[in-house]
C-alpha cells in the first residue's frame, strides 16, 4: 500500500483498526466491503440532501457571496475582454 495513502487513512478516526480489519480478507469480502461502504455514502448524501439546517445556510451563505461573486463574475468578463482587445491590436 501506498505511504501517502496509509497516512490518510491512519489520520482518520479508526484509521487504524480498519486495516486491521480488512487486510487479511478474500477479495469477494473486499468487494462486499466497498458495496457496503458505497451504500453508506450514498445514504449519507441522501441525508444531507433533506437537511434543511444545511438548506438554509447554503442559502445564507448564497446571499452573503452574492455581491463577491458579481465582482469576481464582471472582473473576470472584462479582463477577457481587454485581453481580446490587446491581440486584436497586435500585443500578446
């Protein structure tokens, strides 16, 4: 296994006792192990889906980024924009 990997893993809470738990299984068990660990990801995004706490702070974060993004948003156009300008002019 990967170093990069194992440190990743062993700075997750139970890191350590997962690797214990699956390096001495079959493959078939290893396939059931990510099945079983898909379904958990996919319940857990169902979940977040119906939050309505995270609903409404998304939408408060929304409103508050608002103005930053319409900056972000129109220096970005003009900046192709002049960019556009200079090479039709010739510059680089």
């Amino acid at each position: 296994m990967e170093k990069d990997l194992e440190k990743k893993l062993f700075k997750l809470a139970g890191g350590e006792e997962f690797l214990g738990e699956v390096q001495g299984l079959s493959v078939e068990k290893l396939e059931d192990r990510i099945a079983n660990l898909q379904k958990q990801l996919d319940e857990s995004e169902e979940h977040k889906k119906e939050n309505q706490a995270l609903k409404d702070a998304k939408y408060e974060v929304s409103i508050i980024e608002g103005p930053y993004n319409d900056v972000k948003k129109a220096v970005q156009v003009k900046t192709k924009v002049l960019i556009e300008l200079i090479k039709e002019k010739g510059g680089q």
